[in-house]
C-alpha cells in the first residue's frame, strides 16, 4: 500500500530528531521540577520577594497570581517554557515533513509515483501526529515518575495529566500551521529559521496578552487557550478556546490541502 509505505519512511526519517525532541523536554521537567523542593520550603519567603516586583514585571513572567502551595500549581507555571519548546517541535515537523521534497529538488520524483498527492500529505500528517502522540505518551509518563521522586506531595493525577494534556493539543495547532506554511510558500531553505520565529511571535503575543488583559487578543495565540489555573480549579479546559483551536487547525489543513494538490512542483 503506496500510504503505509510513505508513512513508515516518515516515521523511520524523522524518529531520531523525536527522540531527540522528547530527550529535551523529559531533561527540562528534571531540571524545573526538581527545583521545586526548594521552592515548596521556602513558599512564604519566595511570596514576599514576589509581592515586591513590579505588577508588570509579574504579568509578562507569569508570577501574578502564583502560589507555591502546591505541585500542580508550580508545574503550571514551569510548564509555559515546556510548552514552546513543544510548539517549536511541532512547527518545524509540520514544515520540514512537507517541505523536504522541495528543499532536497525530490518532489517531481515523489509526484511521479502512481499515488495522489492527497495520499502523500495524508501520510505525512498521520506520521507527524504519530510521531507528536508518541512524544507526548513518553513525556507525560516520565513526567509523573519525575514527580514522584521529587515530590512527597500527593498528585492529583488527573488535574496535572490535563495540564500536560494541553501540549498535544497546542502542537496540533503548530503541526497544521507548519503544514499550512510549508504548502504555501514556494520553498524553505532553512525550517528552523521558520519555525521559531513564528512560534516565538505567538509567545509574545502571549505574553503581552498578559499585561493588557485583552480577551479578543487571547484568541490570536494558542499559549492563552489553555488557563492552568481554569484546569486546576474547574478540571476542565474552556470550551471556546478549543472550538478556536479546532477550527483553526481544521481549516488549515483543508487549505493546505488544496495548496498542495495544485501546487507547481
């Protein structure tokens, strides 16, 4: 089956820069979360010198309504810097699994073989959220026994596996932008120098969100869809921001799609 045999030699091309990509991620919830003894001995002091920041200095970094009372509410502060190295996972899969033909002169060799073009970026996307599932699966159950070597906390599992739930979901949303800016652009010769910008500018977007408290602005960024502390207090994400996102990352495939099944290669 010409989708089975793309999407295999998809997994098999970009299974090393996964397991590099999960390597990272698993090494920053080690070195974030084990800081956290430190910080749960010293909650009152670490307060008090917070307090003292600037209101703005707070909201861009995130410490406005922190509390280091508990896991689940530190990890959802050190999981914002988690969360964009997954977002720039994502953006650079979804625009080098697309647009590696053109950038290695292979498309009309791809294109030459009996099988649509619908069929090859449909291989494609499966193996890249494949790929993402398998990162997350990994990342989220080192994760937990991370916490349980440095936490004599009891985890409220479900609270914080939402939380870390909520990077999948944000790198479906790079994933369909990478696949939607590799479709459109005529050729990348560099995706990393696409894809970090292009995530970083959401960041930021994010993180002046923050300081003007702008709802409609919240809705620009896919860093504001996810309130950890909406998750921690309700068990449950907002439902307006995921039908954003779904529909986003609905509509950018369907328009790759088309880019891509007329695209001159």
């Amino acid at each position: 089956m010409p989708m089975l045999n793309i999407y295999v030699h998809e997994l098999k091309q970009y299974r090393i820069s996964t397991a590099i990509w999960v390597a990272v991620l698993v090494l920053m919830s080690v070195v974030y979360i084990s800081i956290w003894p430190t910080f749960e001995s010293a909650a009152e002091a670490t307060r008090e010198i917070i307090e003292n920041f600037p209101p703005a200095f707070k909201e861009i970094i995130g410490f406005s309504n922190m509390a280091f009372t508990s896991l689940e509410s530190f990890f959802s502060l050190i999981f914002m810097f988690i969360l964009v190295a997954g977002g720039v996972q994502a953006m650079h899969l979804g625009t080098a699994i697309v647009s590696k033909e053109s950038r290695d002169q292979t498309s009309d060799f791809l294109i030459a073989k009996p099988v649509s073009r619908t069929t090859i970026l449909s291989s494609k996307l499966l193996a890249a959220i494949t790929l993402l599932i398998l990162t997350n699966a990994i990342y989220i159950s080192s994760t937990f026994l991370i916490m349980s070597l440095f936490s004599e906390q009891e985890i409220v599992s479900q609270t914080m596996f939402m939380i870390m739930l909520t990077m999948f979901f944000l790198q479906l949303f790079f994933l369909a932008l990478g696949f939607l800016v590799a479709t459109v652009r005529p050729k990348i010769k560099s995706v990393i120098a696409v894809s970090l910008p292009v995530v970083f500018a959401f960041y930021f977007i994010s993180i002046l969100d923050n300081v003007i408290g702008d709802t409609a602005v919240s809705y620009i960024t896919p860093f504001k869809y996810f309130d950890f502390e909406y998750i921690i207090e309700h068990n449950f994400y907002e439902l307006s921001y995921l039908i954003t996102g779904a529909v986003f990352i609905v509509v950018a495939l369907v328009t790759s799609y088309i880019f891509y099944v007329k695209k001159d290669v």
